[in-house]
C-alpha cells in the first residue's frame, strides 16, 4: 500500500519506513509482557484480547487524519500483536507431545508467511478499489474474526491444570535478573544465536530478493514478484516440511535447525558467484533461501518451548522473541543501507553469511558440549 500511503498522506520513503518499523517496535517489551501474562492466565484470553486489540486500532487507524496519528495507531497495534506469536506457540506446546508438535508448530507458524502472501495478494487491490483507509478496515475485520474464533473455539488440554501464577511474590527486579540468568544458560545461548542471525537471513529475504533479481539478472517487475511469491511459498512448505522432520530426529531439534543455517550458508555463497548472474539459477536459490531461511522456524519455536522450564514456556518464547525482535527492526535497513553505500549485493550477502557461520559454528560446539534439557536444568558435560 505504501503508493497509495505516499499519495494520500505526502511522505516520503523514509516516513513510509518508519510506519513499518513502528508496529514492530512495541513487541520488544511486549513480547516479554505478553509471556509473563501467558504463564499466569489462560492463553485463551491473552492471545483473543491482545488480537481485539489489533482488530480495533487497525479500524480506528482508517480514521487517522495524518501520518501522525497512523503512526502512533500502529505503536498499539504492535502491543495487540505481542500476544500473538508467544500465546499460539504456547498453545500448541500445551495440545501436542514431542512425537507431534514440531509439525503441529510447523503448521502454525506457516500461518505467518501465508498471511502475507494473501495480504500481499488482496490489499493492494482494495487499496486501488477503495483506498488504503478501507484496507486497513479489512484487516481489522480479519484479526477481529480470528480473535472471536480463538476465544470461542479453543480450550485447554483435559489433562492440563490451571495455568500456574510466575513467581507471585518476586518483585520486578528479582523477575529481571532470572530474565538475565536465563539468557546465559547454553539452551537459550543457542536459541538467541540461531533466532537473531536467521531472522536477519529472513529479512534479507523479504528486503533484496526482488531488487537483486531486477538489478542483477534483469528480469522484469512481473517475474520478480512471481519469483518473491514462489519464495514466500517455499517458507510456507518449509515451516510445516523442517519441522516434521525435527519430530523425526533422534538427537532433537535444534540439528534441524543447524542444517537451515548450513543450507543458508550454502544459499547466498552461490548468490555471491557468477551463478548468482544467471537468472534461473538466481530463481532456484531464492527459493531455497526461502525453504531453510523462512522454514527455520517452526523446528526453532518448537525447540524453544521444549527448552523452558516447567510453568515457564510463556515467559521463555517472550524473551527468545523479543530478543530476536531486534534484528527483524535493525536488519532491513542495516541491509540496505550496506547495500546503498557499496552499491553491490555482495557485501550484504556476505554480512548474513559470516553472521550465519559464527553462529553455527559456536552453537554446534555447544550441541556437543552439552546435553539438551530445559533451560534452568542442570545440563552435564560428557566425560573426557
């Protein structure tokens, strides 16, 4: 929508950018809200209120007299969205055991990349038909009907007990420093390497695919949409495909998630040769960037909620997500402004690919060290 966004409020690219930015920073502090409500209620009620509240401020959005307003419209549609992410992996955590819950996350984190295609297919034309004031309606509706089908439709588990109340009594600094005990455990060192580094692959994805295809191999506006659609596509198979197969392993997860961040690697090396020249072979690898460096992700969140403590899943996925909440800010523009400044795509490449080595480097050399277990567990090192 950002043409008609441009048209109507007169602001440049930059202030379109922000606009973006801004529904993503909020979830920074309120994905660490949203688990900590998610271990002391039933996620029932924090995913379908935290959705109302993206369903009404999107509508009250359609309102916005100026950019201002807008802006500040997405801020609170950023805090609706922080229960979202963390409260349905939770769910699925709690419904499915270990046999079965990296597909059924898989499935459900397929919803996200799907979501865009489909946004990507029907906003613009509504924005063309009616205006952007009537997509942002439309996608009020949606989030409305999502979060009245959520809390009509979802139950707990027969076999779950009531939600367990985090640390009752603990005072909000005792709560920050088990946040920071939490983050040096070698579970949650793995999860905040892998997460921030494929999150940044993944917004290299979405930010350079159709400009490199149009400026390096020279394919058409058409075919380079096709091409970013087909990638989006290929995350979709991927989520559910990367984390049937997590299922399957029998060292657990996170080697799923090592082999994405070594197909990764592999992915946009060959996009910094002469084979990333050729236009077919350029379409061939975008898309299995977009299979390992967008179907990351379900074998990861599932990996996440197996790692948390007991009563404590909630409080686990808000933090892995809201520290690798800051690359999805700071990637997309630290990517193009390298871009911008070596006017070449190879150093963008290149900074996604070594931050993708360092990190599967250093997290392979943990995966042997230690034994996997929840985060907070003692974890034994194997003998000599």
């Amino acid at each position: 929508m950002g043409v008609h966004l441009q048209r109507d409020l007169d602001v440049s690219t930059a202030q379109l950018g922000l606009l973006l930015s801004a529904s993503q920073l909020v979830p920074l502090v309120g994905l660490l809200v949203a688990g900590e409500l998610l271990d002391r209620y039933n996620e029932r009620w924090v995913v379908g209120i935290g959705a109302c509240v993206v369903a009404a401020s999107l509508t009250v959005g359609s309102l916005a007299p100026g950019y201002v307003a807008l802006l500040l419209v997405l801020l609170i549609v950023g805090a609706g969205y922080s229960t979202v992410q963390p409260g349905g992996s939770k769910s699925v955590a709690t419904w499915f055991d270990t046999s079965q819950r990296g597909l059924a996350m898989g499935i459900r984190q397929a919803g996200v990349p799907l979501g865009g295609v489909l946004a990507a297919a029907v906003l613009p034309f509504i924005a063309a038909a009616l205006g952007w004031r009537a997509t942002l309606v439309v996608g009020g509706l949606v989030a409305f009907l999502g979060a009245s089908a959520f809390m009509c439709l979802y139950r707990q588990p027969p076999v779950q007990s009531a939600p367990q109340a985090t640390e009752p009594s603990a005072s909000p600094g005792s709560r920050l420093g088990a946040r920071l005990r939490m983050l040096r455990e070698p579970s949650m060192v793995k999860i905040l390497l892998s997460g921030t580094c494929l999150v940044s692959v993944h917004s290299g994805v979405g930010v350079l695919t159709v400009l490199y295809l149009h400026e390096t191999t020279s394919l058409g506006a058409g075919t380079t949409a096709l091409v970013y659609v087909a990638t989006q596509g290929a995350g979709v198979a991927g989520r559910v495909c990367l984390a049937a197969w997590s299922d399957r392993g029998r060292s657990g997860r996170y080697p799923s998630v090592m082999a994405c961040m070594a197909a990764v690697i592999v992915g946009m090396t060959a996009l910094m040769t002469p084979v990333g020249h050729s236009p077919a072979a350029a379409c061939a690898l975008f898309i299995w960037l977009g299979f390992f460096g967008i179907g990351w992700y379900g074998p990861w969140v599932a990996y996440v909620a197996e790692s948390a403590p007991p009563g404590k899943t909630g409080s686990t996925l808000g933090l892995a997500m809201a520290v690798t909440q800051i690359a999805v800010i700071l990637a997309p523009s630290v990517l193009g402004l390298v871009k911008d400044l070596t006017h070449s795509f190879v150093p963008a490449w290149g900074l996604l690919t070594a931050m993708t080595a360092v990190a599967l480097t250093v997290t392979a050399r943990t995966e042997r060290r230690h034994h996997p277990g929840p985060i907070g567990r003692p974890q034994r090192s194997p003998g000599p």
